[in-house]
C-alpha cells in the first residue's frame, strides 16, 4: 500500500505539478475568448438561475436552427411526461452541492498558508476564467443529450464522447471514474470531514458514522428527484451561513481589510516573499497553490457540472449553460474570496492567534477572532457542505451508473454508497488524498478532449 501510495503521488507530482495545471489554464483563456467573454453575462445567469427564462428563445438562440427546433419539440413532449421536472435552479443547487465542499474552508486555507497571500488571488482568478470552461461543458451536454423513454434526460462527458464522437471505450472510462470518484473518493473525503467536526461537539465516531450514512441514504434512495428537492433547500441555507459568518469576521476586521487587498496583490506578483502576519509567500508559490486549489475546489474542466446541467428541463443551452456557470461563481469568485479575506484579515489583526494553527486550520483560526460561538458555527458548517457534497456526488455517480449498466444497477450503486460513507469516517486519508487527485486525471482529459473537438459547437450570442 506504501509503494501505490508513493507511486501515485509522483504521477500526481508531475500532472498536478504543471502540465495539468497549464492545460487547464488555457482552456479557461482560450474559451473566454471563444465566447465572447460569457463572464459577462454572468448577471444574466443569476437572473435565469432565480426566475427562470420564460420562452426566451427568440432572444437568445444558440446553435443551428435546426438544435432550436429540436430544443422546442423537447420541450413539448417533456411537458406530458411523468419524469421528474428538474428546474435550472434545482440543476445549479445539485452542482453546488457537489461542489461546495470542505475544499471551500480547507483548501483556502492551504493555498494561503503554503503559497501566501497572493495564492488567494489567483485562485480567485481560476473561478473567474474557470466560469468560460463550465458554460462551456454545460452548453456541449445539453446540446447533445439523450432523452430517456420516461422524459427525463442523460447527458455529459461520457454521453457527449460515445454519441457524439463515437468513443464508446473513452466515455465508459469516464462514467467509471465517475462512479468510482464517487463511491471511493467523495464519501471518504466528505464523511471523514463530517465525523472530524461532529467529534468536536463530543460526539463519538462510529455512531457518527453510522448515522451519517443513515440519513444521507434516505435522501438518496428517493432517487435524482429528492435529490434535487433536498439541494435545492439546503445549498442556499448552508452557503447563506458560512457567507454571513465570514462577512461578521471581515466587519470586525474591517480596518485591516484594505492591507489585506494590498498584501494579496503584492504577493501575487512579488518574487520576494510577502508577509501578512505570520503567513508569507511569493509569486511562484501563490501562483501554483492558488490555481491548484481554484481548479479542485470548482472542478471546472472535469465536466461533472454538466451532467447536473443535462438533467435539467432548460430547452436552451446557452440558457441553462449560464445558469449553470454561476456555480463557478458562487464557490470560487465568492465564497473561496470571502474565506480568504477572513484568514488574511485575522492574520493582520492577531498575527499571534494564526500561528498557532497549521495549514487545514487557518479558516478555524479565523472564526475563533469571532466573539461568540465562531469554531461550533465553522464545524457546523464544515457538516453541511460534507453532508451537501455527499449528497450531490451521489447524484453523479447513479448518472453515470444508469449510463454504464442501467437502471438495474442503481440498488448496488446505492448500498455501496452508503457503506463508504461509514467507512469514510474511520479511514486514512492520506492514500485516499493520492487516489482522488490520480482519478481527477480521468475525468479532465477525456472531458477536455471533447470540449477541444466539439469547440465550434459551443455557441454565445
């Protein structure tokens, strides 16, 4: 196990550690300009993901005349099916789920205690490129998914690579590393990470466990529907508090807050180390830690975003794309954003209450300069994005089992499931950290791949 594990994080090393990372990089760039600069719209998005577009087709058509009609003639034969209606909101509140995760509090906190303060603003400028590549998978899934015999829609990577570019091997590779990132990554990372702040509270481990996986199964065994309904209250209750926590931390730390800006800057593109408290770094540190930690926080580029997005009853793709690309938005360019300024802030304020955290801490740090309740607040929050990212991921991985051996493999998806979130809160995590960022690699390249031939396709006027 210490020789896979060895091995596995020099591949991680060397793909992680630059290549992946420029790949990446460019797409982001290249289909900002591709588009037009759909961050633009991104207004827009927010508006659709709230109201709505009400028949809006006229105003906004994308793609051929032919896709329109097509979208159209959907529409009309989903509204007389019995399948489950999944709204643009309900497809975003699924992808944020699954996205929102302990990245948000863990991974900041990591960026900006191994690469400075700068890593906070590359990190923030990964979401804001990074929001291009996810309209972009989204748009490409909904333009070319399937639609089931009961209504309901399939689509993504492995749909978009086996129907599309007709490769059925690169699209199973997909699915499966899907369902295995599901079952054997997400659970673990997301239920270890719920039982370490459940334990906080003084609650034993294993009933934790147990009980966690009690609960996220019921909401799961309802199927994409009440998955979907449970996103859709849940996502906006728990980013709404972890937002307005951080918002009292930058109130009380409001005098620091443009130092804060300033020092973020200057380590973003300083060769020399700067420092906010006792945090420092420079420009090669910020720059490699902040786009690591933006590219897997908002997993733009790994295409699970647009199997959400494909589920959803949006006729039009450019439509449901922005609504989807918000998602980008709310956990990178904000929440990620706000996470930060709270640590930089604190470290400026009480330089000698960081120090005594390490790199996984500093966000805990942060809400203990609050002065009441600020740790039971963090891990409270800490179990709602674990138990949303479970969740959600869930939601994936029965996409993508449904689209490698059908419906009669949902029962077995399922159990399987929610034995690994049990396991999850007793495991090492160390070799399961290896694992996930290994898989990662077979979910972007074959997505990547097919956004780069599919490229003229993706359409935003």
């Amino acid at each position: 196990m210490q020789y896979l594990e060895s091995l596995l994080s020099r591949i991680n090393s060397y793909f992680w550690g630059g290549p992946m990372l420029i790949v990446l990089s460019l797409f982001h760039l290249y289909f900002t300009l591709h588009t037009g600069c759909v961050q633009k719209k991104l207004l827009k998005g927010i508006r659709y993901s709230v109201t709505g577009e009400k028949a809006d087709n006229k105003k906004t058509k994308t793609g051929t005349k032919a896709d329109g009609e097509k979208a159209k003639t959907e529409a009309k034969k989903s509204e007389n099916s019995s399948a489950h209606k999944v709204s643009g909101m309900m497809a975003l509140t699924t992808t944020l789920a699954a996205t929102l995760g302990t990245g948000n509090i863990i991974g900041v906190s990591s960026a900006i205690y191994l690469g400075g303060p700068g890593a906070l603003f590359w990190c923030f400028l990964t979401g804001v490129f990074g929001m291009a590549t996810s309209y972009a998978e989204c748009f490409l899934a909904i333009l070319h998914r399937r639609k089931n015999p009961d209504g309901s829609y399939c689509g993504g990577p492995m749909v978009v690579l086996g129907d599309q570019l007709h490769k059925k091997w690169l699209s199973r590779i997909y699915a499966g590393a899907v369902v295995f990132a599901a079952c054997c990554m997400s659970c673990s990372t997301q239920s270890r990470a719920f039982a370490d702040a459940a334990v906080s509270f003084g609650l034993p481990r294993i009933p934790v466990g147990i009980g966690l996986a009690l609960l996220v199964g019921l909401v799961i065994v309802g199927g994409a529907g009440r998955i979907h309904k449970f996103c859709i209250r849940l996502v906006p209750v728990m980013g709404g508090l972890f937002l307005f926590c951080c918002v009292l931390i930058l109130g009380k730390n409001i005098t620091y807050l443009p130092e804060a800006i300033a020092l973020m800057l200057r380590s973003a593109f300083s060769t020399k180390a700067v420092t906010a408290g006792t945090l420092s770094g420079a420009f090669m540190g910020a720059l490699r830690y902040g786009v690591t930690r933006g590219l897997f926080t908002n997993e733009a580029g790994l295409g699970t975003a647009s199997i959400a997005a494909a589920d959803a009853e949006t006729p039009n793709p450019q439509t449901q794309a922005l609504i989807s690309m918000t998602a980008t938005f709310w956990d990178t360019v904000v929440i990620c954003a706000l996470t930060g300024l709270a640590i930089l802030t604190t470290a400026l304020a009480a330089p000698e209450l960081i120090e005594k955290f390490s790199m996984n801490e500093l966000t805990t740090a942060a809400f203990l300069h609050l002065s009441v309740g600020g740790p039971p607040l963090l891990n409270l929050c800490l179990m709602a994005f674990a138990f949303a990212t479970l969740t959600g991921w869930s939601y994936f991985g029965e996409k993508a089992t449904i689209f490698l051996v059908g419906e009669r493999g949902i029962f077995c998806y399922k159990t399987f499931y929610i034995v690994m979130i049990f396991l999850g809160t007793i495991l090492s995590m160390s070799f399961i950290w290896e694992l996930t960022d290994f898989v990662n690699l077979f979910l972007a390249i074959p997505n990547l791949y097919a956004l780069f031939l599919l490229r003229r396709d993706i359409t935003c006027k």
